[in-house]
C-alpha cells in the first residue's frame, strides 16, 4: 500500500523531471541551428539528465515509493516526464524564431575629461 508520503514524493519526482526535460528541450531548441539536432540531444541528454534527477531524489533523498519493478520505474519517472517536457515545448511554446528580443544594449565606459 501506497501512503500519501509516498505518492507526494512520486509526483515530486515526476514534476522535477518533467520541468529539467522541458528545460533541456528549449535550451537544445536555442542554441543548435539544426532542425534535428534539438530533439536528439533533448532526448539522448535529456534522458541523461533525468536519470540522474530521479537517482538523486528517489535514492539520497528517499522521495517516493518503491515501485518493485525497473519498467514501472523507467515508464513513471524518465519515459512520461520526457515526453511530456518534449511535448510542451514543441507544443505550447513558441518557436524560438517567432519570439523578438530587444536590442542588446551595450554600456560604454565614462568618457574622461
């Protein structure tokens, strides 16, 4: 049996990883020219990336349950955060080409007398 702790800490875990995936993506979206290039490295990186996450919260911290099968804990914690970060950026988001930046403002030192 699940106790609320337990399932706090899963939906802690799985809302961390979904926002470190959504992260990732956009930051691969920004910086590589390539129209392939951002969802690969968001998905091999990514993946990395979120493994880790989950080892650190779920194996030091001892945020949520065990779940007693390697499957139901790859599926919950890494496969879903992952598709559901890289589905809210490609989706919701807009594409880095439709946004407009301000003009850098560049400061000059003092003129001196």
């Amino acid at each position: 049996m699940v106790s609320a702790v337990d399932a706090v800490g899963l939906a802690v875990i799985v809302l961390a990883n979904t926002a470190i995936a959504a992260l990732l993506t956009r930051f691969f979206r920004v910086r590589l020219q390539t129209s392939w290039g951002g969802p690969v490295f968001a998905v091999l990186l990514g993946s990395l990336a979120v493994m880790i996450s989950t080892l650190v919260l779920s194996g030091f911290l001892r945020l949520g349950p065990n779940l007693q099968n390697h499957g139901t804990v790859i599926g919950i914690t890494i496969v879903t955060p992952l598709a559901v970060g890289l589905t809210f950026d490609y989706v919701w988001m807009p594409a880095p080409e439709e946004i407009d930046l301000p003009e850098r403002y560049e400061q000059r030192p003092p003129e001196r007398r």
